[in-house]
C-alpha cells in the first residue's frame, strides 16, 4: 500500500517524466519574510528536487524562477513586484536563446493579494498560497502541457486553498542540511493582533502530530543535524496529537526531542507571552538541551496600545513572565519584536516601551515602525501616526536596543561558550558558528570543526558578532 506522499509522487512523476530532459532543470529560489518560509522554501527544493529539478543560486539558470513572498510589511510585499520585473526580463533573455522559464509566486503575499498579482504581473505562470505550495508538481505540469498545445504564456494557474488535509503528508523526507535545521511543528494563527496579516494569510493555527514531528526531527539527526529549531507563527501554543489521539503541548514535544541520541540543541520560536505555561518554564530549567535564548515579542509596553493591538497580556504580566523564567533558569537571555507608531501611541505610551526595554536588557531584538495593511481592523484606526514620528521613535528605541545587545555581547568576553560551527567565514581559515545565545561567533579553526560544538573563548566583540579562540586540550 502506497503513503499518500507516495501514490501523489508517483502519478505526477509518469506525466512529468516526458517532460524531463537528460539533464537536470534548474530552480531558482528566493525567499522573503520570516523563518518559516526559509523552511517551506527548502521543503519546496526538496520536492522539486524528486521531480528533476536542482536548486540553482543564479536567477539567469532558472528553468523556474520562484519567489516565497512575505505580507508582513507593506515594504516586504512591494519587494516582491520589482523581483518580479526582473524576473520577465530574465525571462525574455532566456527566451532568445531557446529557453523556456516558469515564474512561480508562493507565499503569503499571494494569499493575500493574488488579484493584485495578476494585474501587476500577468506574465506570473503559478502562484501558490502558503498552504497550497505542495501542489507545485501538479501545476508544472499543466502549465508544461499547455505550453505545448498553446503559444505564450498561461497564467491563471492560482490555488491559494488551505487544504484540511496537511501539506507537510505530500512533502519528501526533511534531510538534513548542516548542523541546525528548522521543524515546522505549527502554522497558521488564532490571536488575531490588530496590526496583522498572518491569520489571513497561513488560516488558522495547526498543530502537527507528535509523531509525525519525531519522525522528521531523527530524519534531520540521522543526516547530521545537531541543532533543531522549531518553527511556528505562535509556537508554543502548539497542540499536537500524540499516538493515542491525546493533545500534548510544546514542554512535551521538548522533552521528546531531547530523548534523540545525537540531538544537541532544542530552540523554539516565535512564543506569544500569554501561551507561556508552567510546563513550558519547567522545561527550562530541566532540559540540558533546550538554549537558555528566549524569543518572546513584546511590541510595546503601554497597556493601552498592548489592548488595542489585541495582545492577551499586559506589561506587568509580561516582566513576572520572564522574572518566573529568570528564577527556573537564571542564564536564559531574552530577545523581542518591537512596533513603534502603532495608531494612537503617544509620546507617554512610547515612553512605556523604553522602559520595559531598560528593565528586562534584551540581548538582541527586531523593531519595525507600524505598516498599515489592508484588511486588518489597525488599518481603519482613525488615530494614525504621522511618518515622521514613526521614524523618530525606531530611532531612539533601535539606539537603545543595540546598547543592550552591544553590552551583553561585550560582557561575554573572556568567557567561554559551546559554539557550533556551521560553516566557512569571510576570511581565510576562519569558520563561523553560533552561540547558546544565537550570537554569530567567527573563529580560527579547521575546516573540519565545522557541524561540531567547540568550546571557544570570547576574546572580542561588537554589537553584531564574537570573536573567539578554540579551547585546546
Ligand atoms: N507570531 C509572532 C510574530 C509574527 S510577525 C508574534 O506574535 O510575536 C513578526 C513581527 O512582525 C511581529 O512580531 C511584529 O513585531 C511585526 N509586525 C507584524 N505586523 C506588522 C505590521 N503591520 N507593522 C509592523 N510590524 C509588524
Ligand atoms: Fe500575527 Fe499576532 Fe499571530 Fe503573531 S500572534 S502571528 S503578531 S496575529
Ligand atoms: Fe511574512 Fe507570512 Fe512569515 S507574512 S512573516 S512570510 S508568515
């Protein structure tokens, strides 16, 4: 009896195969946005990969050129139509010299805005919503066919579903790339904040079974990964269902994982406060494996601006959350999300920010200034912030924020830290990895150190990296 993954692979694999030259087609990738659409696009090379295509990091060899695109900001999605542009003329290029490029659009600015697409790049041959993208085969292949029966280009080819049955059922094995790998384990997000698009453009939240995440996570160990990050919109709301169909949170998926022979680093992202639960803050102080880095977006700390951008929390609430943390695991360094010029913030809701930054000393943090978007309530918010203030504001808060992360890398000299290095630095015999705390860390060291962990001693440091010398002995 053939998996579903296996009967789909098959059926489409028979009618692509006419399509399939000698040698292997190229695809090329460009990913926007967070860290989950980094996963889906290697999920997607992975997929295309069985289907005769190799992943090329030259736009000119793409056979297909694919864009993962991001919703986030209203910057974020504008990027993606002056790559497009680039793309059709790549595409012309090509096509004088006898080459045929598919340019296929995945990823939350479709789901959002595939109308837009279509009038603004008609010349787009797929376009894919986030939770759709495994259909990538079925829809090569008919724009394969029709490019055979028809002159020109045959756009029209949309599938923005959010299929019930998981996409992650059709995907191939999660090989192992180096020594960290992400592991989806939950998408999609119930929270509604006001300022947001993710609800609309991943649908609501879905937590993927426990074994099925198990079974992904040794596949990565097994191909050399040492380091595991799991990956959700709200993570640690994660849900899943263990063998005996028994709902389990994410302090027991944790504790799993660090069962994995060979599994040396657990981290988890991104958290949303309120979901934090006393398993969760156990698991902290019990699991070796688990890094004492805490992503934990905040956004602002005025309560008033924390309410209307619907967040479950308060500041007050927020800092006993990391004190309670602070106590189970005194190491853990804390990071952040940050708005600024949310509508209705004042200079006084503003000040509420700074403080909360000056309390808890983040070691390293995003901050974005407000970006209205469409079809979300913040964006009919009468009380919008003028442009000017908005920059002023990150100014001051981004001045503060790297203040902290610059003492906090600073205060790590001269001491020493496990590092795991994942690949060659800038400059000759150098290799670059990470540290407990994410930090980038470059060191001399053999080509060989490369996917271990290495004590290192932090001899120097600045604001965005370490600096350090290999422990002998
Ligand atoms: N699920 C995560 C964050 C997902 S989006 C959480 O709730 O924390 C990543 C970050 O983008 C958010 O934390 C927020 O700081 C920022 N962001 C989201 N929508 C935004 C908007 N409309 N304008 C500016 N920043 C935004
Ligand atoms: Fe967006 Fe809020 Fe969900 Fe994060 S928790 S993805 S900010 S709606
Ligand atoms: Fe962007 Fe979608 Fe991620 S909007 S931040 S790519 S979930």
């Amino acid at each position: 009896m053939l998996t579903k993954e296996e009967d789909y692979q098959k059926k489409s694999l028979k009618n692509l195969k006419v399509k399939i030259k000698e040698e292997m087609k190229k695809i090329f990738i460009k990913t926007f946005g967070c860290q989950m659409n980094v996963y889906d696009s290697k999920r997607i090379a992975d997929l295309m990969k069985k289907y005769g295509y190799e992943e090329t990091d030259k736009i000119s060899e793409g056979d297909i050129i694919l864009f993962n695109t991001c919703h986030i900001r209203e910057k974020a999605a504008e990027k993606v139509f002056s790559d497009l542009g680039r793309a059709k003329k790549v595409k012309n290029v090509r096509e004088k010299q006898g080459k045929d490029t598919i340019i296929v659009v995945m990823g939350c600015v479709v789901q959002a805005e595939d109308d837009v697409i279509i009038k603004r790049a008609p010349y787009v041959d797929i376009a894919l919503g986030p939770l759709a993208y495994h259909k990538l085969p079925e829809l090569l292949k008919k724009v394969l066919s029709k490019r055979d029966s028809e002159e020109g280009n045959n756009f029209g080819l949309i599938d923005t579903e959010f299929y019930a049955e998981p996409k992650f059922d059709y995907l191939p094995d999660n090989k192992s790339q180096g020594a960290c790998s992400f592991l989806a384990i939950q998408e999609g997000c119930d929270n509604f904040c006001t300022y947001c698009v993710v609800p609309y453009t991943r649908g609501i939240e879905y937590s993927r079974p426990i074994e099925d995440v198990l079974k992904e996570a040794k596949s990565l160990v097994n191909t050399g990964t040492l380091e595991i990050n799991l990956l959700g919109q709200n993570v640690n709301s994660y849900h899943g269902e263990d063998k005996n169909g028994k709902e389990r949170n994410i302090a027991y998926l944790i504790n799993k994982l660090a069962e994995i022979d060979g599994l040396k680093r657990i981290r988890y992202t991104t958290s949303y406060p309120a979901d934090v639960d006393d398993d969760l803050i156990e698991a902290h102080k019990n699991i070796k494996e688990l890094m004492p880095y805490l992503h934990l977006p905040i956004q602002a700390g005025s309560d008033i601006i924390l309410k209307a951008m619907n967040r479950r929390y308060s500041a007050s609430e927020y800092l006993r959350l990391v004190e309670k943390l602070l106590k189970a695991n005194s190491e853990i360094g804390f990071s952040s999300d940050f708005i600024v010029g949310f509508p209705g913030e004042s200079d006084k809701d503003f000040e509420k920010t700074i403080r909360i930054v000056n309390e808890v000393k983040f070691i390293q943090a995003f901050s974005f200034k407000y970006s209205q978007r469409a079809g979300t309530p913040a964006a009919i918010m009468k009380n919008q912030i003028e442009e000017n203030v908005k920059t002023e504001r990150l100014q001051i808060l981004q001045d503060l924020l790297f203040s902290y992360q610059n003492k906090f890398n600073k205060d790590c000299i001269d001491k020493t830290m496990p590092v795991l290095f994942e690949q060659k630095g800038r400059h000759k015999g150098q290799l670059v990895g990470r540290t407990p705390y994410m930090q980038n860390l470059y060191a001399e060291a053999d080509f060989n150190c490369i996917n271990k962990l290495i004590d290192v001693k932090i001899i120097d440091a600045t604001t965005n990296s370490l600096k350090g010398e290999k422990v002998k002995g």
